[in-house]
C-alpha cells in the first residue's frame, strides 16, 4: 500500500470513527488535552478482570487525533490491560500505518497516552515515564 491510502484509511476513520460515544458503565475514564493544538479526549474503558472488553472515546480535534483514536479503540478491544500499559507510540505507528512526524507526534498519542493513564489509574499504579513522555 502506498502511504497515500493509509493516509486515507486515517481520514475514514476521521470521518467514520469506530467507537466514539460515551460509555455508561465504564469502569475507568480518563481525559486528556494536547495543549499546544487544542484536541480533546475522553477515553472510557470497560474492563472484564484484566481483559479491555470495551472501549471507547469522546473529543474533538484534528484529522490525526480523532482517526488514530478510532483505529487505536478497535485495536485494544479483547487486550489486557498489561498489553495496554506496555504499549509504546511505536506500536500505534504501526496501527495507524504513517509517521506524522516529530511535530504532529502528540496528535497522534494523544488516545493512548489517556488509555495509558487510565489503566494504570485503575491499577493503582504510577504512570510510567514512557507514557509521561508521549
């Protein structure tokens, strides 16, 4: 695939989000803010033991953050918590399959770095300095 068609993969999920409502009976929420553009997130997290048996997300904001959000949801639904809180921007590279570059970076993480939080908010652990760092 050329990076023009994952780029348009990006803006389907754009325009058609996969799992963006609000979620009731969540058993975590976390919000976050890219303060430098203004992109919003609110992710929800449904949990089964340790296993991510629902998520979701509300927000608005760029082409980057919303897309990477909806593709990151479908990803994680059916992953354990420890597979989220491991997760490296890396990984959501090859998820979302571009490189939005060092500047468009926080755009990009903006999802995981709030799905990140709240499962270690959920385990009563400390964020780890990776996810500090997205």
């Amino acid at each position: 695939m050329s990076l023009d068609m994952y780029a348009e993969q990006l803006i389907y999920h754009y325009e058609h989000p996969s799992n963006k409502h609000a979620m009731d009976d969540a058993s975590i929420s976390m919000g976050e803010e890219n303060v430098s553009c203004g992109d919003v997130i609110t992710v929800y997290l449904k949990l089964n033991g340790g296993t991510i048996e629902d998520v979701s997300f509300e927000g608005s904001g760029c082409v980057i953050s919303m897309g990477s959000a909806s593709m990151l949801t479908d990803e994680l639904k059916g992953k354990t918590l420890a597979q989220l809180e491991k997760m490296s921007y890396k990984d959501l590279l090859k998820i979302i399959n571009i490189d939005p570059g060092p500047v468009r970076m926080h755009c990009a993480t903006l999802s995981l770095r709030a799905l990140k939080k709240a499962a270690f908010e959920f385990e009563h652990k400390p964020v780890d300095t990776a996810t500090k760092e997205l």
